[in-house]
C-alpha cells in the first residue's frame, strides 16, 4: 500500500473531527452570543471567568496535547466568542511588534484589536477617555526590575488591574542583509541594550555605537532603512519589518521574562487564585515600613512583590508597590487591607485580579 493509500484513513478521520468541532464552535459562539445580550450594555469580558475556563481545560486534559497548548487553543476560542458579544480595543506602547502588543495577544487573543499608541501615559490616557477598553501595560522585568513610567502612572490613573500576563522575552539580532561585515550601529530600546550588555560585548566590535531608541519595533524600523545598522528585536519585529536573523535568543538571562498588568474600568470578583496589587506610603519614621508589612503577615498574607519608589510628594519620601496573594475580597487580605488602611499614610488598591493561567 502507498503512503497516500495509509494516509486516507487517518484524514478521512480528521475532516469528520473538523466537521464536529466547527459545529460544536458555533454552538459555543452561540451561547457566547446569548450571554452577550444578556449582559446589555454591560461589561462584557471576565476575566475571573476566562481563567476559571483556561484552569478546568487543563485540569481535564489528558491527551496528547500539553497543558500550555491546550489553554492557547482554548484562549483564542475564548477570544472569539467574546468578539461575538462585543470585539474589545486594547492599548499598547506601539509601534506594531513591540512585546507589549505580544502580551496583549497571548492575553486576549488575536480577536481582539490592538492599538498602538506612541506612548504608555497616551495607552493609558485612551482608556480612561473609554476611547478603548484596556491597556496592557509592562511592569516589571525579571532581569531589569521596574519600569518606572507604568508605575507612577498606576499612582494617579483611576484605572483598576483586572488581569496580568508573563511573557518570556526572547531578544534576536536583526538586520535588513544577512551578514555582519559593516555594522556601525545597534538600536534597541534602552532594557534591551542592558539585557544583552554581555553578549554585546562579546559578539560586537567595541567601535559599534549602542543608540536607545522608543521601542524594540522602532530599532527594528530603523535598522529596516539603514544596511549599515542592526536591531535587537522581537521575532514579531524581524517579521514586520521582513529583518533577517543574525543571531538569535542573545539575551543574557535565559530565564527573561517580563510582568505586564492589564487595566480597565471594571473590578474584578475572585477567580479563587487570584493576585492583589497596592500601592501604600508611609509616614517617614523609623519603623513604619515594618508595621505595613505586619498587617500582612499577622492576617497570614503572603507577599510576592515589594517595590519602592521616591514619591513626587517630598524629598526621599516613598510609595510602596505590593503585591499579595488573594483577592481583596477574600477574608485575610480583606482583614490585611483594614490594617493597613490604618497604618498608612495613603493606600490605592490597584486591583485585583487572575494569576496569569498561560
Ligand atoms: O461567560 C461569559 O461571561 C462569557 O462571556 C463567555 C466567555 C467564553 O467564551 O467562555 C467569553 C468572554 C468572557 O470574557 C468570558 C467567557
């Protein structure tokens, strides 16, 4: 028998499954549909309900399939049955290609639209205007620390954290030829340069000048116009801008990965693992710091993020960004909360919201 001939079983197989499993979307966009009508003129995405459908598929799935594959699937089924109900614009510090618009992606989906804007304060100025639904919004970067901008706006912004995505960040050298003879320059957003410092120093002439630029897709763009210049980019940025791959994965942390909170209008109830964020300040005396944390540690909180940031209030006075486990509805953080409502100058619950599931 042909290979063709052993072939056919096994398609004939997968077009009935297809057949199936189209008309079982349907049935499902269907009931999406329903609840969209249902829910009026009200918020249409839930995220405590999309991470509760990602858990339970995984805690189901027993196939050849992975576990992150199967919450991807899921993810985009999710993505568009929620465009059924009321497709959602989420904002993002642009240009096309950056790993912020990545984070939205692997967070909404592709139904979703995404807009970039030229800066995080206009990203977040959009959705409070409710010109568009969410932001996304990086946080954190595990070799890097803060990012400084997202934090001080999350300080003054009236938007709530409804959700958080993790994106392993994988950095390549780009370039419009394919070969290293000639490289005058490199562009990359400035968290870029210092994430492949070594391997800069090892792989490039000392004469090659670094220049930081706005965004990773920005040096992409314009290592695209210049043969002469390189990029350290994303896999996205290379394909936008048709770049090739000189080397590839060039950061120095193999464990790269950055914290991106997503924010809107809406608060969120417990998924049942759930994360609170807080920003507290604390009069300056000796101590305080050290009864905040208390109110958390006495109501059995864990804490899983602490940061701290001058304050634009005073001179070496600082606001405390922290993250709890729990919803800050739940019983213990709730108790924490009143606590700390006591023992702080200022507290803002920025919300709380969904561990990320993929
Ligand atoms: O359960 C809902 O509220 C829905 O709208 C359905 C659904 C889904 O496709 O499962 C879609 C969008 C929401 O964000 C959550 C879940």
């Amino acid at each position: 028998m042909s290979t063709d001939d052993l072939l056919a079983p096994h398609r004939e197989a997968i077009d009935h499954i297809d057949q199936t499993i189209l008309g079982l979307l349907n049935e499902r966009a269907a009931h999406a549909r329903a609840i969209g009508e249902l829910k009026g003129s009200g918020v249409v995405y839930r995220p405590e309900r999309e991470a509760q459908v990602l858990r339970r598929i995984q805690s189901l799935n027993q196939g050849l399939l992975s576990n992150e594959a199967v919450a991807r699937l899921f993810r985009e089924i999710m993505s568009e049955c929620l465009a059924v109900e009321r497709p959602l614009t989420i904002t993002y510090l642009g240009p096309e290609g950056t790993f912020t618009q990545q984070a939205a992606m692997k967070h909404f989906g592709h139904a979703a639209h995404t807009q970039p804007c030229a800066t995080i304060d206009e990203a977040f100025r959009l959705v409070e205007a409710r010109q568009a639904d969410y932001v996304v919004a990086p946080i954190e970067n595990s070799t890097e620390g803060a990012v400084g901008r997202t934090l001080d706006l999350l300080v003054a912004s009236p938007l709530k954290a409804c959700g958080e995505v993790v994106l392993r960040i994988h950095h390549h050298l780009l370039r419009k030829v394919e070969h290293q003879d000639g490289i005058t320059k490199v562009y990359a957003h400035a968290q870029a340069l210092s994430q492949c410092h070594e391997w800069l120093n090892k792989n490039l002439p000392a004469n090659v000048a670094r220049i930081a630029v706005a965004s990773n897709a920005r040096a992409a763009q314009l290592a695209a116009e210049d043969e002469n210049a390189v990029a350290i980019a994303s896999q996205a940025a290379a394909e936008r801008f048709n770049l090739c791959k000189l080397a590839s994965n060039i950061e120095d942390e193999p464990n790269n990965t950055t914290r991106f909170l997503v924010l809107g209008h809406q608060t969120t109830t417990p998924s049942g693992l759930d994360k609170t964020s807080l920003i507290v300040s604390a009069p300056n005396k000796v101590g305080t710091v050290h009864e905040l944390l208390q109110s958390l540690s006495k109501n059995g909180v864990s804490m899983t993020k602490l940061e701290s940031r001058p304050s634009k209030a005073g001179l070496w006075e600082y606001v405390f960004f922290i993250d709890v486990e729990g919803h800050a509805d739940d019983g213990p953080v709730h108790r924490a909360l009143t606590d700390l409502q006591e023992e702080a100058a200022f507290l803002k619950i920025i919300g709380a919201y969904p561990k990320a599931v993929l």
